[in-house]
C-alpha cells in the first residue's frame, strides 16, 4: 500500500517532534482554549466500535516552509496529507493527560489544492485494556493564525465506514486484552477518500462536541490535552520471510519473501503458512486482485500449539515446529469485491511469528499480489555494543533488545500479543535496558510520569496505567519507587525526580498504616505480587503470608524505606529522610528477629520458619541484612540448596545482583540456564515465565535483564553518584582473556577495553569530557577521569 509506506519516511521527515516539541506550540495553545473543536459524525453512536474518515481541502497560493498543527483523537487516529500518512496517535494517556501529536506538514503540502484526511477508529467495547476512551472524536489545530484553516469544526466534512466490524476473541482462552481484530467487506469500503479529488459532496459536516481544551484551562470534563513527550514511532517496511506450508494451492518457493503473485484458482480452500522466523510487531498490508467475494483469513501468533485445551492448558513446545501443530490466535478477515488493486493494511500493528492465510474463492479465482509487515515501535537506537567472541552472549544480547523493542511503544509494555499493557514491576527492568542499550530515557520518564499520575487517594499508583480497568498491585508501588531512584543514579535529571518525592511519600504513608508496633506489615491490602512461582504456599504470585506478615513484603518496603531516604536527604526534606531511617533500622532488627533462622543460615518466608526462597534470601542481601563473610555464604545457598523455592526468569533480575554483591559475579555467565532453554526451544524473545511449554507470553522484557548486566556487571559499568555524575568499573570477567564494549552516558560514551597478554593484564578504559570515577580490580581502587585511562593492575 504505496500512501502507508510512505510513512517509513516519516521519522526522517518530522523531526521536529523528536527533540520534544513544547518549543514549537504557540503559547496560548498550552494555556487557552483552542480555536479548534472536537468533532465527530453526526447521527453515529458516541461510544461503539466504528471506523470514521474526516476530510476537509485545503487551497494554498504557495507550497509553505512551515506548517505546524497539533492533532489527537480517540481511540486512534492516522492522518494523510495529499494520500501520504504523516502521523499516527495519539500516545495512550488517560483523561486526564490527553496526547496530542505536533507535526509540521510542510514537506507534504503543495501550491494548490491539498487534501488533509484522518482515518479514526474507535473499538468501543473491544478496545485494548491499555486504551481509555470518553467518546469518538477527533481535533486538530493550527499553530498559529497561518495554519488556522485546518482547524478542525463543522467545515470538514465525515462518514463512517460501514465495511468494518469487530472480530473479538483468539481461538482460545488466556488472559487477552489487546483488542480485536478486523471484519472488511470490500464491497462496502469507500475508496480513495484521502484523494484531493475525492467527491465527498454526499458526506455530511461534522459537529463539534467539545472544545480544545489545554489541561488545567477548564473543569476535569472531557479530554485534558497536554503535548505528547514522545518522538513518533519507527516505522520500517519489513518483508515475511518464508512459507512454511501452502495448502490446496501451488506457491512459488519466492513467495512472500518477495513481491510475487499467488494465484488461487476458483472454488478452491487453499491454506499458506508464513514464518517471520522471528518474533515482530508490524502493521500488516495484503494487496490483492479480482476474487469476487472470496474471503482471506489471517490469524496472527507467536508460535503454535501441540495442545489448546484440556487440564494442563495450551501447550507450545519448541516454537519452530510446525509439524501436527495447531493454529489459534488474533484475526482478520477481508471479503474480496473482485477489483484490481485491492488493499487491507490493520489499523492497529499486530504481533507475530506466524500468520496463517485462510483463502476461500467463489466463481472467480483471487490473486495476491503482495504481503508484508511495516514494523513499529518506540524509535529507540542501539548504542551500546560488547565485543567477546562469543555469539551465545551475542545472541542473547540480540534476543534481549528485539524484546526489550517489542515491549516499547508509545509505553513500555508487559506483552506486545496480550496485554500491551504498562506494568510497574516490568517498566522497572525496561528502564535499565532502556538506559544501557540506548541512552534515551524519554520512554522511561514517561513511564514514570504516567504511574506517578496514576495514583489513588490512598495514596499507591496503579500496578498498570494506562488501563480503563484500574488494578492495584501494592508491591509495584515499592517498585516505583526502586524506579525512581534508578532514574535519578542514571539520569542527571534531579529535578524531574524532586517532583516525584511528594508521591513517594503517599506510597510509603499507605504502607505505613498496615505497619505494627515493630515494624512488619501485617494484613497488607491488594494484590501482593511477587513473582511466577508455582510452589507451596504462592499464591497467584503472591509470596507466602502467615497471620497476615510476610518477609518478602517487609523486605520490600525496608529497601523503599533506605532508597527514599537517599533522595529525600539530597533533594527532598531532611525530616522524612531521617523518618524513613528511623523505620528502615526498626524493620531491620524486626526482620532479623521473625525470619532469620540460625541452624539453617538462611532467611525464611515467614515467622514459622517453614518455607524457604530465592526471593526473600535475595532481598536480603540486597537490603543489606547480612555483610561480609556471612553474605558471600548466604548467596551461595542460594546457588546450591535446591529445597529454596527458585526464582522465575523475572526474579532472577534481583537474584543475580544479589549474587553479585556476595561477591559471585565472575559467575554471571553460569546463571544464565532459563535463557539458553530459551534459545533452545525456539523462542526469539524472551518468555514471561520460566515454564516454556505452558508459557502463555513469548515475550516479555522483564526478562532481558543479560542486556543489563553484561554491561554492567560483565564489564563492570555502574552509576556511582545521582546522575551518573560518577563511573564506578569494577568488571567480572570470569574466565575470559579478551572483552571489549561501550554504552551511552549522559556525557557521551564510556568505552572499555580489557585484554590478558604475556601474563598481564592491558586495561584501556575511556571516559566522556566532565566524568571521573573509579576503577575497582581485585578490591582495589584507581582513579579515573575523562579521556583515556590505562589503570597498570
């Protein structure tokens, strides 16, 4: 589809919103009402699934040099300029905080008549979860008064497509709330209605239903709009790789790996199988001819199935076999009207491995002319790099950042099939990926802007937000604020965190009230998530409660306790940093005395010394329960006790670095079995759990924690002051003799070298300009500044 391709050009093209784009809004539009309305079709329900088209031309005597206008809708919008998509949105918020989108359509426009169109669709009760809604609408307004005649009002004129329908459900029955698939009859489409001379004398003008009202110009009735923070995402023509099985149909072997056509002759059932051969988020686009009434089928999945139903739930097994297997998940379904040069492109991206193409022809026989993906995603760049001879690392460090892209988009996401959804304890771990791999903390500061907005009365954020159906993980309140302080070592953004300590404060003030007399948490409300564990005493997540305590929990909240003292008494207010000592020291004693059991040296779940677990040991050594001699033995229990109930491949993210801080970390690469089972079952990301045949997500960034640590504890590349205004290097190298990388810092680039020759070790360690630090070998400490430094060892 020639007019979505064109939107690859897009990043290059608007880069006025990539370096954020307050600076391009005229004043008055963030603090006055616009001139602009809200419209929507007239005579159309307000809240149900539908799919609209806004149009209005444009006559300009001379082709501009800048045209800038702010636009949004809801649920989503894709706007065209002269047949060209030029945005897509807005980013999901809520209410509340209502993106809008900046863009400069200059570069599209012409002397003469120009057409600017917008395709909106709202999924009403289908909706994703991520996506809430007041009603169909869709605005836009100039910047200023020389882009005023796109202002949207009752001048532009509108339809609803009636060719779309809603297709709801996967084929079977996990936790899936991504929103539904697509119904097209073709027969019923309007063609060409982006088109300069497109005869829309039949549509009717649009009404208005609200005014454009910046946040905090008006009451907290309808949409409160505030400029996206966020660059447009990445948009990237990508080609399926190969057929795996063509059914009732003879393909050619090029097919669809290039542009080739498939013929399927009339009255036949013909069945393709399409391998991306790795995990993807793409819009779809299908070209196709003739086929009077023919219906194509495309189901979308991350891997098949050896098993659907039954006691034990869907089974996978290895993700590249397709033999026997069996095929379930989101769906398309278009009905062919027997022209040439049909086109479909999804209005949402779908995610996939593997797409399966159901073809049923009638009278006359169908061609396929083209398919293929258009990636999307957060526009994140790759500039960390690590150079071992080794491809296992290599590839794991693939497998990580592919996942880490596929959990990013206008937020982070827990899972791109599923849920789509911005979790707290994920966010956590994408955020330092994010910060190692990138350097682009955008997506990550929107992150925490949205949870820390996201807060209710009693003071927690959401576990998830946004989300049309609020749910409160309490534990991921104490993520948010481990988030928060990793934010503020990484970043040298004090300020941006400064703001945030009055809702650190409401956190801990709901933990505080659940606290007795000693300390320890009792009866703690909400979902107490803390991991994938299926073992004694887990429930659902939630690590085990006796009589209302849990280590686990007090755990917790002593490190969110000692981390918010640490920003309170650098930019916050002394007498809460010293409050949170006096508590963090009472609930250390606390949990010494209840949890600690002397004969097995080893932290228990709870009071009655019963149950065991990586995950209260870990957080032990983490929060600084034990030092020392008596550390370094606590942690390698935890390597060699197999009655401790085990960490899942989220968990380990804490597990390793407690490992590491025990003075292990020349292990590192041995920790890593949950990832090679991974690669060895076929998977091109990483899974949500460490169950792999009953695993329900493919792909879920919590678990690219290797993209973390193989730069920081491998080569050794850590924060040591707020800001990483100081480099503390301290590698684990374990066995290996030659190592080399580099990751993005604030101030530029830190590069390593580390090199065993002739017996000796040659060390070349670059700093940016304006940092310094220290090197750490074998306990010992050196100086380092900026520039060049080869430490003599």
């Amino acid at each position: 589809m020639k007019k979505f391709f064109k939107l690859i050009l897009l990043v290059a093209c608007v880069s006025i919103i990539k370096t954020g784009h307050s600076q391009t809004i005229s004043p008055e539009l963030l603090k006055g009402h616009w001139k602009a309305s809200w419209i929507t079709v007239p005579d159309e329900p307000e809240k149900d699934y539908g799919v609209y088209y806004f149009r209005k031309n444009v006559q300009l005597s001379t082709k501009p040099t800048s045209f800038i206008v702010h636009v949004s809708a809801d649920n989503r919008y894709k706007l065209y300029v002269n047949q060209t998509l030029v945005s897509l949105g807005p980013a999901r918020g809520d209410t509340y905080y209502w993106n809008y989108e900046t863009v400069d359509l200059a570069s599209y426009l012409k002397a003469g008549n120009n057409s600017i169109a917008a395709l909106v669709w709202n999924e009403g009760d289908y909706r994703p979860e991520a996506q809430i809604s007041l009603r169909t609408g869709f605005i836009m307004q100039g910047n200023t008064a020389n882009e005023a005649i796109v202002n949207t009002g009752k001048t532009w004129k509108c339809i609803r497509d009636k060719a779309y329908q809603p297709l709801n459900g996967i084929g079977y029955h996990p936790y899936y709330v991504a929103g539904p698939g697509e119904l097209v009859n073709m027969n019923n489409t309007i063609k060409g209605w982006d088109a300069v001379d497109f005869d829309d004398s039949a549509w009717k003008n649009a009404i208005k239903i609200d005014a454009g009202n910046p946040k905090g110009t008006v009451n907290a009735f309808g949409w409160m709009l505030v400029p996206s923070s966020l660059p447009p995402m990445e948009l990237k023509y990508q080609r399926i790789a190969t057929l795996r099985k063509a059914e009732g149909v003879t393909v050619s072997k090029s097919f669809p790996a290039v542009k080739t056509a498939v013929t399927i002759p009339a009255n036949t059932s013909a069945t393709l199988l399409l391998d991306q051969t790795f995990l993807t988020n793409a819009f779809v686009t299908l070209n196709f001819s003739k086929g009077k009434n023919a219906s194509v089928k495309l189901t979308y999945a991350e891997a098949m199935f050896t098993r659907l139903t039954g006691r034990e739930g869907t089974v996978k097994g290895n993700r590249n076999d397709v033999e026997g297997k069996l095929f379930a998940g989101r769906r398309d379904s278009i009905i062919s009207d027997g022209s040439a040069n049909q086109t479909f492109t999804t209005l949402a991206w779908r995610t996939y491995r593997y797409i399966q193409v159901k073809i049923k022809t009638g009278n006359e026989p169908l061609v396929i002319d083209d398919m293929y993906g258009t990636f999307t995603g957060y526009p994140f760049q790759l500039n960390a790099k690590l150079e071992t001879g080794n491809p296992e690392m290599q590839k794991m460090l693939d497998i990580g950042w592919r996942t880490a892209r596929l959990c990013a988009g206008e937020t982070y996401t827990d899972c791109p099939y599923y849920e789509q959804l911005q979790y707290v304890g994920d966010s956590r771990i994408q955020a330092l990926v994010s910060y190692y791999n990138s350097g682009d903390d955008r997506l990550a500061r929107n992150a925490i802007n949205q949870m820390d907005q996201s807060r209710i009365a009693e003071g927690l954020t959401l576990s998830r937000h946004p989300s049309f159906s609020p749910q409160i993980i309490s534990t991921f309140s104490l993520w948010y604020i481990g988030m928060l302080h990793d934010y503020w070592m990484y970043r040298p953004d004090s300020a941006f965190v400064k703001n945030k300590l009055e809702g650190v404060r409401a956190v801990l003030s709901f933990f505080s009230k659940y606290q007795q007399a000693d300390g320890s948490l009792k009866d703690t409300p909400y979902w107490t998530f803390v991991d994938w564990v299926n073992d004694k005493g887990w429930d659902f997540g939630e690590a085990p409660i006796r009589n209302g305590n849990s280590a686990v929990l007090d755990l917790q909240l002593m490190w969110a306790y000692n981390q918010a003292a640490e920003m309170e008494a650098k930019m916050g207010m002394q007498a809460f940093s010293a409050l949170y000592k006096e508590k963090a020291t009472q609930l250390k004693a606390t949990i010494q005395k209840r949890y600690w059991d002397a004969g097995r040296q080893l932290y228990s779940d709870t009071e009655d010394k019963q149950l065991f677990s990586q995950h209260t040991n870990t957080l032990a050594v983490l929060t600084g329960m034990i030092g020392g001699a008596d550390e370094t033995a606590l942690c390698k229990k935890l390597l060699t006790d197999t009655t401790l109930t085990k960490c899942t491949i989220y968990f380990k993210y804490y597990l390793h670095q407690a490992l590491i801080k025990g003075g292990l970390g020349n292990d590192y690469l041995k920790w890593l079995d949950i990832w090679r089972k991974n690669i060895d079952m076929g998977l091109t990301t990483w899974a949500e759990i460490s169950d792999l045949e009953h695993n329900r997500s493919d792909c879920h960034a919590w678990g690219a924690s290797p993209n973390i640590e193989f730069y920081r504890t491998i080569l050794g590349v850590d924060s040591d002051e707020p800001g990483f205004a100081k480099v503390k290097i301290e590698p684990h190298l374990g066995d290996m003799k030659n190592i080399s990388g580099e990751i993005p810092h604030p101030n530029g680039k830190i590069t390593v070298k580390y090199q065993f020759e002739k017996g000796k070790w040659n060390i070349l360690i670059n700093l940016p300009e304006q940092t310094s630090g220290i090197f750490r070998w074998k306990g010992k400490d050196y100086m380092i500044k900026s520039g060049e430094n080869k430490p003599i060892v």
